[in-house]
C-alpha cells in the first residue's frame, strides 16, 4: 500500500484508538500499517521526553495549576 505521510499517521491513530475492540477483523493494509514499523527512532524525537521534564521542572507552577 502506496500512501502518504499524513494519510498513513492518520489512519493509524484511528486504528490505534480503535484496536481495544479487536485485532482479529483487521484488513491487510491494517495489519501492514500496524506491524510495518522497525523500532527506530529518529535521532531527534530520543530526547523530547527529556526536554518534557526539562519544562516541567524550569515550570512548576504548571504542574500545579493542573493538579488543582
């Protein structure tokens, strides 16, 4: 299946939100979306989870504005 970037993200996140019902009736081009992916991850996504905590910590004030 030939299909672009943003076709292919979208139909992802709706088969993701969708696949606590089943696995089992999934279409081929669904499985292939699903199980396609290699595990890499580009050099620069490996560290916004750092850059998360690094707001959280320069921002507390944040965190508890949510919390209340």
């Amino acid at each position: 299946m030939n299909t672009t970037w943003d076709t292919a993200t979208s139909l992802y996140l709706r088969r993701d939100r969708n696949s606590a019902h089943s696995f089992l009736n999934m279409d081929k081009w669904e499985k292939a979306l699903l199980f396609s992916p290699d595990g890499t991850i580009p050099r620069g996504i490996a560290g916004l989870a750092f850059l998360c905590l690094l707001d959280l910590v320069a921002h507390p004030d944040r965190i508890a504005a949510k919390l209340r």
